[in-house]
C-alpha cells in the first residue's frame, strides 16, 4: 500500500525534519555611548538567552551574548558573520538573533530606511549605525535552513511577505523541512518601544510578552511552539496591551518553512514518526487593526449594494471609481518600464505594489463572483475590461511590459475561486469569457480566460515568479506564489478555511482545460494550458481535483453543472476530450 503524501512533504525534500546544532546572537545594550539610556534592554538580552537554555536546548557555548560596551558595530557585525562559517553552522541548524536596543530610521529615495544602533552608535552619523537589510543580504551568505530575528527597537524598511497564510493548517515536519528567513520586531518607525511596564518586572512590554510566549502562552494543545505561534502572539498582544503604544511588525522575507522552538530530543523524536504519523498544526495570523478597518468599511459597502437591486447604480459607480484610482496609481514614474534595476528584490516589491494599488478590486471579485447576480456580474465583466483597455503596446523591458498583465490574472484567480466556491457556474463563465484587451497584439478583443494565460505564460518565460523563492525549486512557482499570496485574502471576505485549497486545484484546472479547449476551438496554439499545483500532484499519485472532475462529469453527463453553464460547448464528450488531451499533455512535463 503506498502513501499519499501531502503537498508539503513534497516540496519539502532538501531539508531533514531535524536539527543538528542551535545557535543564538544575543543583544542587550542599556548604557548607550551618544544615544538615550534604556533601563531593560540588557535584562531582556539577558532573559531571552537563559530561556533558550533552559526550555529549548541552545549550547551555552553555541550563544553569543554581547551586552552594553560590548556590543559595538564591530562585534555586531563579526559575530553574525561568524555565523558565515560552513565549518561552525551546518545546513541542519537553526540560528536566532535577538537585538533589544534603540532603533532609527531615514528616508531614502526608495523608500524608509531601518537602523540598529550600537552602544557606539551616533544617529546623526549613519556609518557608526547598522543597516538593517546589511542583516538581510549577510543572511544569504549562512547556511542554516531557519534563521528568526528578534528585534526589541522600533524602525521600519522591512519587506515582509508573511508567507503562511491563516487559517492554514501544515505538518510540522514540513516546516521544518523547509527553508524560512523570519523576523519579529517591536514597532515601526513612527512608534515608541515602552522600555518598561510590561507584564512581567523589569521587562519592556515586548520582550515581556515574548518570554511568554515562549515558556508555553503561544503553545498550540500539543504543546509546540514554531516561530509563527510566537510572532502572532506577540503582535497581538503587544498591540492590545494598556500600557503600549506598539504595533509589532512581522512575517518571512524569505522562505516559508518555520523555525520551531523544540528541544532537540522532541525534534528527533518527531524525525523517527512516519509521514502518515505526522503532527498537523495551525497557522495563527494577526492583523493590525490599522490596516484592516478601512478594508472591512469598503468591504460593508460592497455587500449593502449587492443586497439590494436599488443599488446598482450605485455599485456601478463604485467600481468604476475603484478602477480608475487603481489605473491612476500605475503612472510610468511608480512602475518605469525601462528601469536598470531588475533583480530578485525589485520583481517582488513590483508584483507587492500591483497587490496593493488593485486590492479594492479584488474584494470586489470576490463579492461579485461570488453572490453575484446578472446584472452585477455585468459590472464585474465592465471593471476587468476597462482595466485591460489601459494595458496597451509601449517600449520599454519586455518583463516590466509583461507584469502588467499581472493584475488581470490575479483578479481571474481571485473571481474564480470566488465563484467555485459558491458552485456558481453561471459567474464563472461570465468571469472566463469577459472581452479585454489582446495581449499579444495590443488591439482587438479577446476573452478573459485566454488574455490572462497569455499574460502568465510570458511572466513563467521570464522565471518572475522563480526569482521570488530563489532558494526553493517550486516546480509551478507561480502557482504556489498565488496559493499563498490568494488564501487570506479570499478568506478574509467568504472563509474557506481548510476547503481552499480544494477549491484553489478546481479554479488551476478549469483555467488550464479552459485555455486548452479554446486555443483548440479557435485554432490558435491548442494542445497545452497553464499546469498548476495541481498537475504535480495528479503526476506523483494520479488522484487530484482532476480526476475528481471526470468522475463528477461521468455520473451527471451533460446534467453536469459546468457544461450547463456552457463550458466546453455545453457538452460532455467535448469535456472529456479535452481533459483526456490534457492529461496526456501531463505526462510529458518529466517533473519527476
């Protein structure tokens, strides 16, 4: 009897779900030189290392602790890069770093720019201070699969992508196996660190909540504790506590395994289970009620106006101001197409800013597709083509030129899933089939469905998506890129909990078997479709949402809902003629 293995174990293969050795930098600075006095700074260094013995198994020796006139840039700087040795860490260890001490910011020409500041430090002199992303970049030089940072100071520059969505559930073994950048700090720029009055004596009321969260509040049932648990938990807690003025910052900026905070005697112990023995554990998320309050008043609107047909003048209007605002955003200046830069960072913050300036419009996909009628649906056909008609031929890198089409695929995903899980066919269809620009061309018209693969099949040419998990060989990264960017989204607004990523294999199929029958129909470039998730895990077991499709389309034939809906001409042996083909164009992708 094999076993079916999940998708995480899958992607999961060059990593062991051990660790070999544990290392911690440890940084508590009170008696600063030219910057403010802090009163608990060193205490907290000070707790944070005595826990790391005694509850997780850190070596005394395997802790570097730099406290007050020692931890100047110079001894900062060596001991990280202390960490660069392959002969001290090994690809098996994890390494935590924890700073608490004064933090400052600057703006640059691209943006705010974060500091740590030594005990030598000068704030007015930014060579004696340490850039925060010189911490980032150094990263790629040690070859420990998990590294978290912990920082006790308040500053901003960070880009996260808080790779594990909630609601998510995963097996620990996965985590473990995968490879994670992680970090945690006390607040922004604008924010100030409260050094004192936090729920434990002594202690600033961030480094207080994370003491306890690590001698078990942040636990899960079994008892774990992964680096996730402890930076949701600090976060929210910090935010809501009395006495702070804080809103702690954190996610992955690389990676999505999680660094988890057991001895390693539990960590052998889990390595020794079966896979089918694995333990299943649950992704905490907390949002700060800063950024989420004026999605949650956009969001209210949106569903007034859906529950009532006197609103649909009303939501007309409402779409077409939020498509014109998103179109407004993208001016040459903020997306410059003939740029010089063009390396892993400047990919993924372009792909994050197309994310924020559209996320009004994806709520309202989601709404609309999801309980929409036909007349609301009409609008939603009208947002992505008047979106389309501004995407037009220019001069400049063709990659740049490329990621514009970016949006209209994610707002293809986002309706689609919408629309699957409502079991509304009808919407979908409308969804597929709306007329947009023709991305090949820059003229004419073209249905939805085909525009937006064509626009994600430039962007796989180009490895957008390869240059966003440089470390991690997805075999469909764009796929795996929109699973984890989509999830919290959607769930934001329709809950699918544990069933999304069902639906999310659903949406990938009916894309790809939709592309493949209209290339055929039309006689444009038939006999392939975008593979997703999904076609690695029918070629590892055979069984996935697409043969769970065939099997629904057998028993109802054309009663089938899709084909009523006028998918693949309405009709059951064009259905499985195309699924057919597709299958056997699977087999020839030689992933495995």
């Amino acid at each position: 009897m094999t076993t079916t293995r999940t998708p995480e174990q899958l992607q999961a293969e060059c990593y062991q779900p051990i660790y070999h050795n544990s290392w911690a930098l440890i940084i508590g600075i009170n008696d600063y030189q030219h910057a403010p006095l802090l009163s608990y700074a060193k205490n907290d260094a000070e707790a944070v290392a005595e826990v790391l013995v005694e509850k997780f198994g850190f070596q005394e020796n395997n802790i570097t602790k730099l406290y007050d006139q020692a931890a100047t840039a110079e001894k900062i700087r060596a001991s990280y890069l202390r960490f660069a040795s392959p002969e001290l860490v090994g690809e098996e260890d994890r390494i935590l770093v924890f700073f608490a001490g004064h933090g400052h910011t600057i703006a640059g020409n691209r943006g705010d720019v974060g500091y740590l500041v030594p005990v030598d430090g000068k704030v007015d002199d930014l060579s004696t201070l340490i850039r925060w992303d010189e911490l980032t970049r150094n990263a790629d030089l040690i070859n420990a699969k998990h590294i978290m940072m912990i920082m006790d100071a308040c500053f901003s520059g960070l880009i996260f992508t808080r790779a594990l969505p909630q609601g998510q559930t995963r097996y620990l073994k996965s985590m473990v196996k995968r490879y994670s950048r992680q970090v945690l700090t006390a607040g922004k720029a604008d924010e100030t660190v409260a050094d004192a009055g936090g729920p434990i004596p002594k202690h600033s009321i961030f480094t207080g909540h994370l003491i306890q969260a690590l001698n078990g509040s942040a636990a899960d049932e079994k008892g774990i504790i992964t680096a996730s648990m402890v930076m949701a938990y600090v976060a929210r807690k910090v935010s809501c506590d009395p006495y702070s003025r804080q809103s702690p910052h954190y996610g992955h900026y690389e990676g999505d395994g999680d660094f988890v905070f057991q001895p390693p005697m539990q960590m052998e112990s889990l390595s020794e289970k079966k896979i089918d023995e694995d333990i299943l554990i649950a992704i905490p998320f907390f949002d700060e009620k800063k950024l989420i309050s004026d999605h949650d008043q956009f969001l209210d609107q949106v569903k007034e106006y859906l529950a009532d047909e006197r609103y649909q003048i009303k939501l007309d209007t409402l779409v077409t101001q939020e498509t014109r605002k998103a179109l407004a955003l993208q001016t040459k200046d903020a997306f410059p197409l003939n740029s010089s830069i063009f390396n892993d960072d400047d990919v993924h913050n372009r792909l994050q800013q197309y994310e924020k300036i559209t996320e009004n419009m994806l709520t309202i996909c989601i709404a609309l597709a999801h309980w929409g009628t036909g007349e609301q649906m009409v609008v939603l056909r009208k947002m992505i083509s008047r979106y389309s008609d501004h995407i037009v031929t220019d001069y400049g890198y063709t990659v740049f030129l490329n990621m514009r089409w970016y949006p209209v695929s994610l707002m293809l995903y986002i309706g689609a899933i919408s629309a699957i899980a409502a079991d509304n066919y009808v919407n979908l269809a409308a969804l597929f089939t709306a007329e947009v620009s023709n991305p090949q061309h820059g003229y004419g018209k073209q249905y939805c469905i085909m525009a937006a693969v064509e626009g994600m099949k430039q962007l796989d040419r180009e490895e957008i998506f390869k240059k966003v998990f440089p470390k991690i060989n997805y075999y469909a990264p764009r796929s795996e890129y929109m699973f984890k960017l989509i999830q919290p989204i959607v769930d934001d607004v329709i809950f699918l909990g544990e069933s999304f990523e069902s639906v999310f294999d659903k949406c990938e199929i009916f894309i790809a078997l939709s592309y493949y029958y209209y290339s055929e129909a039309f006689r444009e470039s038939g006999g392939w479709g975008p593979p997703g998730r999904f076609a690695w895990k029918y070629l590892d077991s055979g069984e996935t949402a697409l043969t769970d499709m065939i099997n629904e389309a057998e028993r109802m034939k054309d009663e089938w809902a899709p084909l009523k809906a006028g998918f693949f001409g309405g009709s059951y042996e064009k259905f499985r003629k195309v699924a057919d083909g597709y299958i056997e164009f699977m087999k020839k992708l030689n992933w495995h």
